[in-house]
C-alpha cells in the first residue's frame, strides 16, 4: 500500500512551511534517515528525512511552493513490491464551497462536459475542433480550485501565467495571492517580447524597485520585533569597558591551545562573561510570564548569527559551567549549521538572554532589542583605541561600548546596572572566566 508522505512540523509553532528544494525525484530509491527535501518552516531552513524505506512514485508539491500547511501530502511512496507507475495521488480538498453568486452564475452558462487534462487526450474524446473553438476554450483547460478561480478574477490574474503548485499543477489559492495583479496574458510567441519596466510609487519618490517577497523566517523575525517594542518597555544601560587585559588573556590562552586545535574568540570570552555575570545577578536572568516571572538556574545564551533566510539565534547551554574552549568549539559549529540552514529545534530554541556582537563590523554602539520571552539581550560594540585614565593617568586603552536592553517588568534599573557592573568586572580582571 502507497504511503502518503506530508508536510512535516518542524517546529512547535509552525503551521505551514515552503517546500525549498526538493532533494529526490520520482523514482527514486530512500532509506529511513535520507534527506529528501529543505523546507522553509518559521525558524529556519531545515532538511527533511525519509522515515520510511520505498521508491518516490509521485511528487505532489513543487519545489517552490508556499505556505503549504502542515498535514499536507506532498509526496507518495511506494512500498517493496509495488509499481510505482500503479500509485496514484489522494483526491485533492475541496477549498472553498461556493456560495450564491457563484451557483447564479453556473445556472445561467450553458453545460459544457468538463476539460480533460492533456490536450490530445480531450481532442479524441470531443472529435476534432476548429482553431477558434479551441483558442475560445483554452482558458477552461486551466486546473485550478473554485476559490483561486474567484481570486483571480476580483484581481484581475490571468491564470494562464499563474503556475499551480497543487496536485498535478492544479492552481490553488497561496498561488495567486502570491501573483502579481493585473497580470496580462503571455505574448503570441511572434511577437517580440518587451523589456519588462521597473516598478515605481509616488511613495518612493518615483525610485525604481523590484518587489521580493518575505520567507517566513524574514515574516517571524518582523512578527516577534514588533511585538517586542510594542509589548515590552525596554531600559538601555550602557558601560564602557577595558579590553586590554581580556585580549591578553586571550594570545596566552591560544598559545597553549594551539595543539588541540582550539582558537577562542573575543566573542567566545564575551559568551562566557555574560553567564558568569548572570550567575552572579540571578535575578536578571529571568523572564516575565504575566502575573509570575522564571527564575532560571541555568545560563542559556542566545547568539545572534546572520543566516541567508534571516537572523537566528543558536544556543550555548549552560555557557555558566563550561570552558571557553567548549564554548568556542559549540559556537563554531552552531555558526557554521545555522549559516548553512541546518540547525535543529533544539538548537534555538528557547534561551534565558542573548547577545548581540556587531563590533566585528565597525559599529561603535547600538541598542539591541529583546527577544522575547527573554528578558534582557546584551548589545557589543567594537573595541577601538580611546583615551582613557587608567590609575589616575591618560592614556591609550582598548575600549568596547556594550548596552544592556532589559524588561523593565521583569528587571529593575540598578539590577541591570549591576549586572552590567559583574560583566565589566569580568572583562578587565578575565582569570574569572577560567575558573
């Protein structure tokens, strides 16, 4: 018996995904464990796994397609012993019952026998047809749910430039809304094909653009932004810290690891440095909940990382009780899936606060915005050459601008203040972080 592969929930929050790419072809031969497709969830680009053993017998999603939901077939196997060429797709879902307008119209057209997929196909079965009664009959050739149908026509879409990403191409209701309105009907292959214009708006000024459409991890990332700031009363704290004896530390520490291979990172100390200060100001590292608050008793950080679908934040797990070069060997990893869209759930999700490197791009000072349910995130600046006075005397120092964003519901002012204090502390006197 055939198998129904479905779209997979990736995550506890997703509900519908794009299929990115598939990975087999019809065909095909998978094994539980082997990866047959990326799909875009909420969070991130994620490969998907056979779980069952068989031959791909039918492809019913395209690569591409958008918000398909969750329980969706995209796919059918055939198991051992069956000819593919015998498995044949589900029947689709109807979408959308048609309501009065829809039942007045079909009473007053004329019955017509229903289009039969594949052109020669229905011209066998209908006789021979005259070149106008089939240009006139071309449009009811078009595979598409009654719901897109009626989209189509209050946006004025021609369905003919319309690509279906349902079962056998059938058109379906994600690939209009996605399609551009007013679209005019493709160009008799005769005729030269015109240089397509850039758009432009009075809103822009009249500057040209191209529209690009949001991947779901760019729509989470607005979605959750915007709730923060319009949720979540943010205070920003700012220190300036010395760096001078951190980056000492640091040419030593990697003198002595060099034969295991470790390098830390300014990043991987700073990693270190927010936990142990956590540790010591238990009472930042919590979350609100409404009417109750989380007192964590692990330091969980969340490390911003620019991925190509969209920020992410990998986790370092109790980052409070490991050593730097563990740090520095979890974090290079998680950069490295999370860059390449690969990180598994339980690599970013959750946390109990997050940091925010942007000194390794010039930026002197920024303020970073909570992720929520966390309640703080620390913002790093550069480290720059300043004049500072050091034991009552100017001079030279390296120094680094770092900003703390907190929920104040969550976090008093002179307890983020204290919290950034142990930090600074622990940067300019670092033998606290190898112990």
């Amino acid at each position: 018996m055939p198998i129904e592969i479905k779209m997979p929930a990736l995550s506890p929050t997703m509900e519908e995904g794009t299929l990115a790419k598939w990975l087999v072809k019809v065909g095909d031969e998978v094994s539980s464990g082997d990866i047959m497709a990326e799909i875009e969830t909420d969070k991130a680009t994620m490969e998907f796994e056979a779980v069952d053993e068989g031959t791909i017998a039918a492809i019913l999603v395209e690569e591409g397609s958008e918000n398909v939901g969750v329980g969706t077939t995209i796919a059918m196997l055939a198991e051992d012993g069956e000819d593919v060429g015998d498995v044949s797709a589900p029947a689709p879902e109807v979408e959308d019952a048609p309501n009065e307008e829809t039942k007045t119209e079909a009473e007053e057209k004329p019955a017509r026998p229903e289009p039969v997929e594949g052109g020669d196909k229905g011209a066998g079965a209908r006789g021979s047809t005259s070149s106008a009664q089939t240009e006139e009959n071309s449009s009811d050739r078009i595979i598409a749910s009654p719901l897109a149908k009626r989209i189509a026509e209050q946006k004025g879409i021609d369905l003919l430039g319309v690509k279906g990403s349902g079962p056998n191409g059938r058109i379906v209701k994600a690939d209009v809304e996605g399609a551009t309105p007013g679209a005019a009907p493709s160009a008799p292959a005769s005729a030269p094909s015109a240089a397509p214009t850039p758009s432009v708006s009075p809103e822009d000024g009249g500057a040209p653009y191209e529209e690009v459409k949001l991947n779901n991890v760019r729509k989470v990332i607005a979605r959750r932004l915007t709730e923060a700031k319009q949720t979540i009363p943010h205070i920003y704290l700012t220190v300036d810290v010395r760096l001078d004896a951190l980056l000492k530390l640091r040419k030593e520490l990697n003198a002595s690891l060099e034969a295991d291979g470790v390098k830390l990172s300014v990043n991987d100390l700073i990693i270190k440095a927010l936990a142990r200060a956590l540790q010591r100001e238990p009472q930042c590292n919590v979350s609100f909940q409404g009417d109750m608050m989380h007192q964590y008793s692990r330091e969980d950080i969340s490390v911003a990382v620019a991925a190509p679908s969209g920020l992410i934040t990998p986790i370092i797990r109790d980052a409070g009780r490991k050593g730097l070069a563990q740090i520095s060997t979890e974090m290079k990893e998680l950069a490295g899936k999370a860059r390449d869209g690969k990180l598994q759930p339980h690599e970013y999700q959750g946390g109990t606060a997050s940091l925010s490197n942007l000194g390794m791009f010039g930026t002197k000072q920024f303020d970073a915005v909570i992720n929520p349910p966390q309640a703080m995130i620390l913002a790093v600046g550069a480290g720059e050459q300043r004049p500072a006075v050091v034991d009552g005397a100017l001079q030279v120092a390296t120094m680094m601008s770092v900003t703390g964003s907190f929920d104040h519901r969550a976090i008093d002012g002179v307890d983020g203040a204290k919290l950034l204090d142990q930090f600074r502390s622990l940067i300019e006197n670092p033998m606290g972080l190898v112990v």
